[in-house]
C-alpha cells in the first residue's frame, strides 16, 4: 500500500512540476538591531486547485501572503512585504507590488496583522524573505525571516 501512494505521490509532483506549484511557504521573523519586533508569515496559492474552464480566459493565479506580528510600538503603521533575496541582502526586489501589500496597523497591545493578494507565484526552488519596516515611509528593516517552502519542491537536479 505504501509503495503505491508513494508512487502517485511522484507522479503528481512530477506533473505539476511543469504546470503548478502547489507549495506553502513559512517564515519566522526575528527582531533585526534590537528592535524587539518578531512574527510569522504565511504565503499560501490563492487558487490552490486551478480550473480548466475553456470558455474562460486563462489565469496563471497568485499567491496570498500573511503576517502576523508583535512587541512592535502601539498604534504604528508598519509596511512589509515579501522579497525575492535573504535577510540583509540590499535592495531585495518584492515580490509583486509595493502597492499589493496593506500595511500592519499595530494594536494598543504591540500586535499587528496584515494579509496581501499578489498576482505572481513563488519560484519553487527560489530564496525568499519576508521583512517588516520601521514605517510605511522609513524602509530600514525592523524584522526579517526566510521563507521555507513545505509543500511540494520538485527536485529539478
Ligand atoms: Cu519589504
């Protein structure tokens, strides 16, 4: 029984290699230069499980990105986005739209969350961050993690 699940397990893999990538991504961000700012991320397919509609205009989806934060200063207004590259790398390009990306408006209590549509997908076997800012004008880096992808990662070696 094992054998044959692990079989059509590959046969997925290896077909939506080429098509899909139907992987999740995760980050744990950690304060950057003491700024006691820490978090998760999510970044998830927006359409999972994409539709042939012949009559409809093709879609290539996008990807649905989500942070939550805390220990940041009550009621600020933080940008943050997810970006191609690793933590401390400079100018890391984002992923989509600065624009794509509400930002984190901090409660009373240091806690703040945030979620982003972005048309575009993760590269399976890219390097990916998520990082929040010190303001929405003010892009120094407050907290920064690497995203790990747990879905499935085609092995293209
Ligand atoms: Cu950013």
């Amino acid at each position: 029984m094992f054998p044959a699940a692990f079989k059509t397990i590959a046969l997925v893999a290896s077909v939506s290699a080429s098509t899909i990538v139907a992987a999740s991504w995760k980050a744990t961000l950690d304060p950057v230069e003491g700024s006691g700012i820490s978090g998760e991320s999510t970044v998830t397919p927006d359409n999972a499980m994409p539709m042939r509609d012949t009559t409809a205009p093709r879609t290539e989806g996008g990807l649905m990105a989500r942070i939550s934060i805390k220990g940041a200063k009550a009621n600020d207004s933080l940008a943050w986005h997810v970006h191609s590259g690793t933590c401390g790398s400079a100018n890391a390009p984002v992923v989509g739209k600065d624009s794509d990306y509400a930002p984190i408006t901090v409660g009373a209590n240091g806690e703040g969350s945030a979620h982003a549509n972005v048309s575009t997908r993760l590269e399976p076997n890219g390097q990916y961050i998520v990082n929040v800012h010190k303001s929405v004008t003010d892009h120094t880096v407050v907290s920064c993690g690497a995203l790990r992808s747990d879905g499935v990662t085609p092995d293209t070696r």
